[in-house]
C-alpha cells in the first residue's frame, strides 16, 4: 500500500512536520535517558498500531545498543523480568497516557507516584511531552499510511528534512 500523502511535499505540511520535529528534539536532548525514549515511543507505536513509528524507534534502539530480548518483550513489559523499576514507570505512563481514548480514565495516582519518584522535574515534563508527541506521531502515520519496513536507522532527521 502506498502513503496517501507525504506530510514533507507541501509548504503546510513541512511547517507541521519541522515544528513536530523540533519539539521532538528538544526532549531528545533532555536528561531523559535515550533508551528509556526509544522503548516509551516503540510501545506507544505498538499499542497505536503505527507500523512505521515502530519501525523507526526499533530499530534506533537496537542500532543504540538496545538488546532483541528487551526489544520483543516491551510489548509484555509487566510479565518480563529484563526492565527496570524506573523503565516500568515510564512504560506505565506511555500505556496510560496512550491509551486516554478507550474509555480510561487517564494515568493513575499508583503510576504517577511511581512516575515522580524515579524522575525529576525535567525528566516528568520529558516523559509527557514524549509521550504527547509520539501519539500525534502514530496518528498522522496511521492516517496518511505510511508503512515500516524500509527505515534505516538513524534516517530520522533525513525524514525531517
């Protein structure tokens, strides 16, 4: 199946894409550790169905480092013994803030107290802001059909123009 539009191709869409971009950034270069970003945003991806997203965050994860065996588990996060307290915390609150349109009531006061007493203040904003941009991410792909399959790792920013 073909992508119906490329958000780059027209004067609109790259204003959106580049200012989505440089948010994206901005919590790239925060204190948020990296791994923790890559498995909230391949999680969020899943949990949306966003073939290309989870192409793009797999894949960057495992070129970073990340293992197979972390990787096929953060899909069944909760009954894996190969993450962290503060990662638990932080794939909770992707779920939860991801998960906002079937009918939950949001995140829950368990998650954010586990959220707040692994991260700081930068780090909390970091985490809802990533997972906020994630989520507009996995819509327009859905929306406008972009497949995975074909990312290279590290292409992002090529992607961004």
């Amino acid at each position: 199946m073909e992508p119906r539009m490329n958000l780059f191709a027209n004067e609109t869409g790259a204003k959106i894409g580049k200012r989505m971009f440089a948010v994206s950034q901005v919590i790239h270069d925060s204190p948020l550790p990296k791994a923790i970003q890559e498995l909230m945003q391949l999680r969020a991806s899943q949990i949306n169905g966003c073939g290309f997203c989870v192409d793009i965050h797999g894949k960057d994860a495992a070129a970073a480092g990340e293992t197979a065996a972390r990787l096929n588990l953060v899909s069944t996060w909760r009954h894996s013994t190969v993450f962290t307290d503060a990662e638990r915390a932080a794939l909770a609150l992707a779920e939860e803030g991801t998960r906002i349109i079937d009918g939950n009531e949001g995140v829950s006061d368990e998650t954010w107290a586990q959220v707040r007493k692994h991260y700081d203040d930068d780090r909390t904003i970091a985490l809802v802001s990533l997972i906020a941009m994630i989520n507009a991410t996995n819509r327009l792909g859905v929306i406008l059909n972009n497949q995975g399959g074909a990312y290279e790792p590290g292409d992002l920013t090529t992607i961004a123009g």
